[in-house]
C-alpha cells in the first residue's frame, strides 16, 4: 500500500512538470470522452511482435528455430487436417511467440517492472522460488487473454543467498544502474494516472519498451569482475554486467517432441531432454531450448577504455501448451516428478520412458478422467441440442450431450522445467549459501519489492471456470446443484481480479 501512495505521489509531482502533457491537457479533457485509449491487448501484441523481430536479428539462430518450430507445426496440420479445416492462418496461429524472459537485480526495478507490464495488461502471476538458481521469479501475464496471453517470466536475483564478496560487488554495481529513461517513466506515469494512452502515447511506449529490453553491446562491469562473479554464480554475473534484456523468446509448437528432435537434427545444440510431463500426459506444458549462444562485448576498463570478452546468455526456446491443472493437479505433478527424478536424470538415455513410467502410476492419460478427478479446469458450455435434461447433474449433463467441456490452455509455468531451463544456459547451481529465510518470508520479501501481491493462476482458472458453469445452467434454464453452487461462489470470490480491483481502486487490464 505505501508503494502505491508514494507511487501516485510521485506521479502527481512529475505530471504536473511534464511538458508532454501539459502540452497535451486541453486535448485530454476535449478528447476525454471521444477518443478511446489503445486496449492493452493491442500494445502487448504490438511489442510482443516487435520484440521478438529485433530478438532474431540479435540472434540469428533464433530465427533459425522459428523455422523449425513452424516447419514442425507445418507438418503437425498435414497429419491432422481435421482440425484445422478451413483456416487458412492455421501456421501463423499456432506458431505464435507465447513468452520471453528477463532478469533483473534490485527491488525498485521490480517495482518498475510491474508499472510498464501494467501498461500492457500483464499482471504478476504465481511465484516460483528457483533456490537453485538464486533466483525467485513471476510471470507478468495475462492467462485468459484469448487470442494473444503472451507473457514474460521475471527473475529477480537473490543476493541474499551469495556471498559477502558478491553482495559488495553487486552493491558497486547497482549505484550505478539506471536503464528506465525519463520518457518511459513519464508514460507509464500518464498511464497510472489516465488509466490509458493514446494512440501516440502507445507508439512511444513500445518503442521504448522494445529498446528497454535489447541486447546492449557494453557491459556495466570490468571484464575481471565480470569473470570473478561467473564462477559463484552465472546469474549475478549476467545479472550485474548487463542490463535486464530478452534472453530467450519462446514460440509455441503443436508437438514440442517434434520439433526438439528436428533441432536435433538440423545440428542445434538442444538441452538433454525436453522438459515437463511425459509426452501423453495432457497437463501443463513441454519445453525445450537450444543451448545460448557465446556473444562479444565490451567491457569498461577503469581508465575509460573497453576491453572484448564474451557473454554466453541467448538462447530460444519452444513451448507446447497443454491443459491447464488444477492446484491439485500441480501438487500431484510435483510429488510425482520429485519421485521420478530419485530414480532417473535427464542425460539418461531413457529419462523420458522412465518418466512416464513412473506418472502412469499416478495420473490417467485421458482428459476426462483427469476432468472428473479435479486435475484439469475446463470452460462449460451449453451445446445446440434440445430437448430436457434428464436431471441437473453436470456429468449427466455432459453425457447425455447438453453440455460440452474443453480444458483452458495453461499459460504458466513449471519451477523444475524453469530449473532446467537456467541450467541449459549455463546458471547452473554454484552456491553452498543457505537461504537463512523460509520461502514465505522470501516471497513476502518479493512482494513488498513488487508494490503488490502476486495472483494465483489457479484462482484466475477457477474463476472462469465458474463463471463458465453459471453461464451454462442459465441458458439451460436450470438450477445449479447446491454442493457445485458452492464451489462456483467460492471460485467467484475468489477471483483474483475482482478482489485486486476493490484493493487497487483500479482496473486490471486483461
Ligand atoms: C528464465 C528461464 C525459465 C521457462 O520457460 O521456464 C523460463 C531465464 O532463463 O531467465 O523461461
Ligand atoms: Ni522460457
């Protein structure tokens, strides 16, 4: 709550002394009621796109990737032209950027992070604690944005876990730091305080945000500080030396295990094995990257000078999405991958086989056992048949064909695959140092840094869920049964998005 104050204070102050609005005042008012802002969607796909062009040139086997991943998915609409029937744009549509990632060192630039993904109707959901990678993250995002919930995991670097010659390099270091430029601060300002921008108020924000994020070629660091800190820990060296920027971008692919072993083939250096649930369990999503590629930078020497060295920390990833799970289904997926892995690591050759292996013991295949065992959401729907329900039970329902269920896609993410994503690309575990503080107390950490709580992505699911339940009785003209009636009230009220509205006083973009 003090975050939001100070924030609003300090936009007041600064508006007050900006020259583009005051420029602009009388056009605002005049305007006010006619001209509507640009919806958040429309930035956040404007930047998304812009972004991961710029990301290619930068990297260009990523562009490489691109190319497979849409030859797989190419190939995935010929074997299943069924579903695609008709649509022309199927290649572009199922081969669309999903998310990017960036990281970041200090609480204020958090905070600052949340301000500009605000802007683009991204909130920070779910929190992942990545001890092994000195890190804890969130996914500013959007999960139930239709055609485009493009989203960017966010790591913030836990110095705390790092020992006392890191904390004073990195302390050196962030005196220094400054990457939010003026006019970016006063747009995300106008935004905070108009609650939109216009169209060329837009176009200014995504060109800054696109620059914000790209790859700088000077480092922030001398080349032997830089080198120092590589050996404790990977992440605070690319962290200190370098500003946050798009590390990876991740396109989606109907069939990840596809398209893994074609970069395989085409000689991409991939990670061990694709990571997540085996390859038939229906639930969450699959990865897989290619290792990063080594870049030249320039590193500043103290007397002004720069000196070359290198910096491996790029890479491209690909992402197939599967059903969303529930809370449960997340717990189970945990417990069921931790006994998995006492048996088995990814450069086993049959790590995938003894994966499924072992799941087979714990979850069905099928999405409709998994659906009434409470592991997947689902949005219901009233189908076209007439005629009169033999009783108001949603199963009956479901089997006599009044109504249908198609799972929600998941638009999060898993903390072991995010895990071996890092590792892939070279943050490999270094640090002996325990965390002196309990995961609640680090997250509570994280969220005071953030200015808010983070969302529940199973809150976010459930909610719709419910509502899609609600929608569906109504137009049967039927009563829900009481025990599920209840089940929707609690998932409403607890909509994360209701809830942080009344708290905010604002509306969340979606
Ligand atoms: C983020 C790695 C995690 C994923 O898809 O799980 C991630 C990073 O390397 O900064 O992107
Ligand atoms: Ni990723």
């Amino acid at each position: 709550m003090r975050g939001i104050n100070r924030i609003l204070v300090t936009s007041r102050f600064t508006l007050k002394n900006s020259p583009l609005l005051n420029g602009q005042k009388k056009d605002f008012t005049s305007r006010f009621m006619t001209e509507k802002y640009i919806p958040a969607n429309e930035i956040r796909q404007a930047i998304s796109n812009a972004a991961s062009r710029q990301y290619g040139d930068e990297v260009p086997l990523y562009n490489d990737m691109v190319g497979i991943a849409r030859e797989s998915n190419q190939a995935y609409i010929n074997a299943h032209p069924e579903k695609f029937a008709g649509n022309s744009n199927a290649l572009n549509e199922i081969s669309q950027t999903r998310h990017a990632a960036i990281r970041i060192v200090t609480g204020y630039e958090l905070s600052m992070m949340n301000r500009i993904f605000a802007v683009m109707g991204m909130d920070p959901v779910e929190y992942y604690n990545l001890l092994e990678v000195q890190a804890h993250s969130t996914a500013f995002s959007s999960p139930l944005a239709g055609g485009n919930p493009f989203r960017v995991f966010t790591s913030k670097l836990r110095l705390e876990l790092l020992g006392e010659e890191v904390q004073k390099m990195a302390k050196k270091a962030i005196e220094k730091r400054n990457f939010f430029t003026p006019k970016l601060i006063e747009l995300v300002e106008i935004f905070e305080v108009e609650g939109g921008l216009t169209r060329e108020q837009s176009n200014e924000f995504e060109a800054e945000v696109v620059a914000l994020f790209a790859e700088r070629k000077e480092a922030l660091i001398s080349r032997d500080d830089y080198e120092a800190l590589l050996k404790i820990s990977p992440l605070a060296a690319d962290t200190l030396a370098f500003y946050p920027h798009f590390n990876h971008f991740t396109p989606e692919v109907e069939d990840v295990f596809d398209a893994h072993k074609r970069m395989n083939e085409a000689g991409m250096r991939t990670i061990n094995a694709v990571q997540g649930p085996p390859q038939d369990l229906p639930l969450f999503l699959n990865q897989t990257s290619f290792v990063a590629v080594e870049k030249t930078f320039k590193f500043p020497n103290p007397d002004g000078t720069f000196t070359e060295g290198t910096h491996t920390s790029s890479f491209g990833e690909l992402e197939q999405n599967k059903a969303a799970g529930t809370k449960k289904a997340f717990g189970l997926y945990q417990e069921v991958l931790a006994i998995a892995l006492s048996t088995t690591k990814e450069t086993d050759p049959d790590y995938r086989e003894n994966i499924q292996k072992t799941f087979e013991k714990h979850f069905s295949n099928d999405p409709k056992v998994l659906r009434k065992e409470g592991l997947i959401f689902c949005q219901y729907k009233k189908t076209s048949k007439e005629g009169s329900p033999q009783s108001n039970d949603l199963e009956s329902l479901i089997e006599e064909g009044y109504v249908s269920a198609s799972p929600f896609k998941y638009w999060g993410f898993l903390p072991r695959s995010a895990v071996g994503i890092f590792e892939s690309n070279g943050v490999v575990k270094n640090s002996d140092k325990k965390s002196n503080i309990s995961e609640e107390e680090a997250r509570n950490q994280f969220e005071q840094a953030l200015g808010r709580k983070v969302l529940s992505i199973f809150d976010i699911y459930a909610a719709e869920q419910a509502r899609s339940i609600q929608n569906t009785y109504k137009k049967l003209d039927l009563g829900v049964p009481e025990k599920l009636a209840e089940e929707v009230n609690t998932a409403i009220v607890n909509d994360p998005y209701t809830l942080n509205n009344k708290e905010k006083g604002t509306q969340i973009g979606r």
